[in-house]
C-alpha cells in the first residue's frame, strides 16, 4: 500500500512536455527530500533526480523535479521515444521510518 | 564503476526461507547505507528493509519479525536473511546503494535484481 499517490499513465508525443505529480503527506514529501526513479521495460530503476530537483551525472536536462508543501512533480520537456518507462517518486516517511515509493506512473510516447 | 550483485534467489514453499546476499563493488561500501527494495510480478516498487553505515536497521511492516538485514564490511555485501515465507512475498528483489551513511536520504545505484518465489 503505496503513501506516495502519483497517476497512473502520462502520454505526449515526441517533443512535448509531460509532467507527473506525486501527492503525500507532511512526514515524507513535507519533511524529506524526494527522489525519482526511471524504470525501463525490464530493468532496474535508475535514478534521475535526487534531493527533490537535482540531476545525478548523466541525466538529461529535459529531467527537472520541484517540490512543494506535500507534492513533488517530476517533468520531461522534449520527450523522446526511450522515455517511455516507468517513473517512481520516493522519499523517508518519518512517522513509519522508512522509504515510501509512489504508486508509479507508466509514461507513454505517441 | 558501482556494481551491485544480488544472489541467492529461487523457488521456495511457503513457510520455508531464503538468504539473499549483494555483493558490492566500485564505492566506500562501509561508508553507506544499503537498501533493499522489492517488486512483485507487474506491481510497483516496495521497500523492504535498509542499514545504515553504523548498522541502524529500518524494516517495512510487512517483513518486520520475518527478514532480517545484515552487512559484513569486510565482504562489501549486505545480506536479507527471509524467514515464514509467504505467497505475497514473490517479487524481485533489488539491492540498492544508499546515497549516503544513513538511510533517510534513498538510494542512487541499483542491482539487477534476484527472483524469489514463493510457491507450492
């Protein structure tokens, strides 16, 4: 059972700007850092912003994450066809003392 | 190169136990955390125990009393030792580096990721 609410499905077409929120609650996303994650179809996640809106080495800068109050939001602008994946928001919840993932959101390049 | 790899996966019957290890390379190992994260068949990622460098030990609700986290520096691997097995613990199962010595502030580098299921 997921803290962390993200929707379900995103789509663009190529070039495009796509954004997913991620939705919690004052002892995770309103006390801690968030990170997000990128999973490709049959792979292990891979980090792409981490202390809520900074890019790991390597990370395009079409990536770009904020935060705020109790929400986070991860945005891709220029999407590209290899985008399309699987996006997962994180943080530490305080009050259960220990990582929450978000509910993840499948993007979808038309 | 950060390297982590899971083994130790398989087949078990419910009830029965597994010990997963993670071998690591290519970081300070004693210097960071280490998580692992599980994902059960077309599901999302879960969370199931971290270690902090100096061994503070965090546990999601749903393995509390059943899994237990472990690291031998000496090794560079940390360990998920999974007793009472059960059905709803089939998932893939991650070894994640922690961004730091604590625990609090995630994981950047992941493994591969090591099946175990659960099944008669």
């Amino acid at each position: 059972q997921s803290v962390l609410t993200q929707p379900p499905s995103a789509s663009g077409t190529p070039g495009q700007s796509v954004s997913i929120s991620c939705s919690g609650g004052s002892t995770n996303i309103g006390a801690n850092t968030v990170n997000w994650y990128q999973q490709l179809p049959g792979t292990a996640p891979k980090l792409l912003i981490d202390s809520s809106n900074q890019r790991p080495s390597g990370v395009p800068d079409r990536f770009s994450g904020s935060r705020s109050g109790t929400s986070a939001s991860l945005a891709i602008s220029g999407l590209q066809s290899e985008d399309e994946a699987d996006y997962y928001c994180a943080a530490w919840d305080d009050s259960l003392n220990g990582c929450v993932f978000g509910t993840g959101t499948k993007v979808t390049v038309l | 190169e950060v390297q982590l790899l899971e083994s130790g996966g398989g087949l078990v019957k419910p009830g029965g136990s597994l010990r997963l290890s993670c071998a690591a390379s290519g970081f300070m190992f004693n210097s960071y955390a280490m998580t692992w994260v599980r994902q059960a068949p077309g599901e999302g990622l879960e969370w199931v125990s971290s270690i902090s460098s100096s061994e503070t030990i965090y546990y999601a609700d749903s393995v509390k009393g059943r899994f237990t986290i472990s690291r031998d520096n000496s090794k560079n691997t940390v360990y998920l030792q999974m007793n009472s097995l059960r059905a709803e613990d089939t998932a893939i199962y991650y070894c994640a580096k922690g961004r730091m010595t604590t625990a609090w502030l995630g994981v950047d580098y992941w493994g591969q990721g090591t099946l175990v299921t659960v099944s008669s």
